[in-house]
C-alpha cells in the first residue's frame, strides 16, 4: 500500500455572516467579514503545498442558502486550484449546506466528489488503496443515525468514514445525525472524518475519530486557533497526525481587572495594556478580534456603567494603537462592581424608588405593552444570527419578551446614570 497524505477539514462556512459586526464598519470589519474565504484559501495553500493526495470536506462548507453568486463562483475557483495541482476533493455536506440548491449546480471539476444525500456511498482510490464512505444531508434536520447504514469496510483498504454528526450526548448541540461513539469504533474503518463540532478534539486513536472544528472562528463563541488536520498514511497506518492553523482572525476575551481604578486613563491604561499581553500570548501573527471583561470593585462602576459607548470607543482606540490589524475590540462587557453598596446618590431614595418601581414593573401589563411596541422595531431589525446566538442576557431578554428579566437588566444602565448625575451635581 502506498504512501499518501490526506487533509481532513469541516465548517468551512463560506461567507457566513459574522455574529455581531453589523453595527460595526471600518476596513479591520472588512477583513473579518472576509476571513472564511482568507481561511479557505489558505487550506488550499497548504494542501498544494504538502503534496497530499486529496482533501476531505465532512460537512457544512456553506453557510446555508447563497446570499451571493460569487460564493460558488470563488469555491470553484479553489477547486480549480487543487484539480490543478492534481489533488482530489471529497465532500458531504451537512446541516447548512443542506439549504442550498445552487450547490447541484455548480459546475466543479471531476477532482471533486460528492456523497450522495439519498443513500450512503463509497469512492475508492485504487491506486492509494483507499476508500470513502460518506453521506450527505438531504435537509437541514437529519436525526437518523446515517453511520448506521454505512457500509463494510473494504478489505486490504485504508477506509475512511466522512460524517456531519453531533454524536449523542454533545451539550449544546441540536441532534444531527446522531451515533455514539463505540458504533464508530465498531465499524473497521481506520479514520472517521466528521464535521459539525466547532471545538476542534479527537475523540479516539486506533481508529482516528476526529473533529477538527471549524475553519475560521466566527464570533466570540469561537475562541482560539481554528484550523485543520494533516494525515499521514504508510502501509495502511496513520504515522503522523497534526493540526494546522488557517484562521486570519483570533477570537479573544480579554479579562481586565478595574479594581481600585479611581481615573477613566487608569482604566483604559489597563485595557490597553491588557490587550497587548493578549496580541502577544495569543495571536500568532493575526487580528485579534476581542470581548474585553471588565471586573473588580471600583468608584468609577457607576460611571463605566453609564456610558458604554464611550467606554466602547476608548477601548477600540487603544486597540488601534497597537498598530495595523493587531487588535480590534468588539464588545466591553462592564462586569465591575462599586467600592460600596451605598453613597450619597443613596439617602435621596431615587435608587431605592427605582429599584421597587423596576422589581414590580413587569406585572404592570400597560408597561409591558409598552416596551414590547418600542423595541419590537429594534428586535425585528436584528440579523438572524445575532437574534438565534446573541449570549448577552440582556438582549436575550428582549428577543424573548422576558419582561422581568429586562427590567432587571436595566437597573445597573440606570442607576449608574442617577449616581453619575448626582456627583456631577
């Protein structure tokens, strides 16, 4: 059996939106948006590069329905790429491919091969001894476990089994073609290729059960490396297995302790320097895309909670400071605490007062109503993606029309605004 190399990657998500650059511009916003494609590219570029013998795509290279021709159009160009430099593509789509039709008509060169969505399949390389066995999503909800019916290994063959699944018993994940474990195991191939996990592990050696995650992170939710897997096959036994990186753009959050802060520069020295030591540790060369988490007691909570914006603004400035596409700074979570419960703002009872009115507000059904009218604008203006995985509770709670939990959040906004007031005054 000869030698071969193979490249296994999933989640390639091909100009997906990015989650929460909408209300954000600027050319770094730029490159974000684009970093699937600069991820892709760059898979390609090691693929040509390592001299593998083919590419495995398990699942999810789209992002859904096409919101651009170009999308196709640039995939069959990377295509055209490998076919090129002589190497073979081997694809299942999954859940988000699954939505679109302008996938069967891309007109892609005959290096590239499809699983079939009607019933598993096998593609053989006789002269590498290998075989693939795959299946793709016919529709987005698949809960039948497809491995299932994948078929016996091939004899004297290195057989790779290429699945979109979430297993079973994956926390916060939806149920897509569930499998466990052990039938994976169970079946004699000696690599399984999966897709759909964006938390890149390998779950098993001898045979290699494998998620690489996803191409490029997408959003906060998806920090650190991303990347994909080299394979090195000799005699029918995987000799070297390693990941590379591809991502153009990391994901960070960036702890920043406030405590004992008494001037705003204080506060933004801190988050400057915060993000530096992070562009540092962490980058490896890229844009670092951050949430910076601000934390611990000080006498500027009230003011910090009050103007945000501004807080936002400073933040991104001192990321920019930094240099060209080092850092950039998506979010400043105020997470902060005051030195004390009480100060002067306090004996004049507008806190107090607001919190009662704010703990009894949600029972006020005049109330409710009028808050559902003045936000359900905003609400029905939210990108899709922001509106199904936004992790701030707050906005969380104005999607959902959890009235209770809105008001709540609204007392840290608000009171910080009396208490900035009353010291001004």
């Amino acid at each position: 059996m000869a030698m071969f190399r193979f490249i296994h990657t999933a989640d390639v998500h091909i100009d997906s939106p990015m989650v929460g650059l909408s209300q954000h511009a600027g050319e770094t916003v730029a490159r974000i948006r684009s970093a699937t494609r600069e991820a892709f590219s760059a898979l390609i570029d090691k693929a040509i590069a390592e001299s593998v013998a083919f590419v495995v795509i398990a699942g999810d290279l789209y992002d859904g329905g096409w919101r651009d021709v170009r999308t196709g159009l640039y995939f069959s160009a990377q295509m055209g790429r490998l076919a090129d430099a002589g190497i073979r593509c081997f694809i299942a789509y999954g859940n988000h491919d699954a939505e679109s039709q302008i996938t069967n008509r891309l007109n892609l060169p005959p290096t590239v091969s499809v699983f079939s969505s009607r019933k598993p399949a096998t593609f053989s390389i006789e002269e590498l001894g290998v075989a693939l066995h795959g299946q793709s999503f016919a529709t987005r909800d698949i809960t039948a476990d497809l491995a299932a019916g994948y078929p016996n290994p091939v004899a004297g063959a290195f057989n790779i089994g290429v699945l979109h699944t979430a297993l079973t018993g994956l926390p916060g994940h939806a149920n897509y073609a569930p499998c466990t474990l052990e039938e994976l195991r169970a079946k004699g191939y000696q690599y399984w290729a999966l897709g759909h996990i964006h938390h890149g592990q390998v779950l098993n050696e001898r045979p290699h059960v494998v998620f690489p995650g996803n191409l490029q992170g997408r959003s906060i939710k998806e920090t650190g490396p991303k990347g994909a897997h080299l394979v090195i096959v000799k005699d029918g036994e995987i000799t070297e297995f390693s990941t590379f990186h591809c991502d153009v753009v990391r994901w960070s959050r960036v702890s920043v302790d406030v405590a004992d802060c008494e001037r705003d520069t204080e506060v933004v020295g801190r988050m400057r320097e915060a993000i530096e030591r992070a562009v540092e540790s962490e980058a490896d060369g890229r844009l670092l895309a951050c949430r910076i988490e601000l934390s611990g007691a000080t006498p500027l909570h009230d003011g910090l909670m009050a103007d945000q914006d501004q807080l936002l603004a400073e933040a991104q400035s001192a990321a920019l400071g930094l240099g060209a596409e080092r850092a950039w700074v998506e979010h400043v979570v105020v997470a902060s605490q005051p030195e004390t419960q009480s100060d002067g703002a306090d004996d004049s009872g507008s806190l107090t007062d607001l919190q009662a009115w704010l703990a009894d507000g949600w029972q006020d059904g005049e109330l409710t109503q009028r808050i559902d009218r003045e936000l359900a604008d905003f609400c029905s203006k939210l990108p899709s993606e922001v509106r199904s995985s936004t992790d701030d509770p707050l906005l969380k709670a104005l999607i959902t029309k959890d009235h209770a939990a809105v008001l709540r959040g609204a007392y840290p906004y608000l009171a910080g605004k009396l208490k900035a007031k009353a010291r001004a005054s």
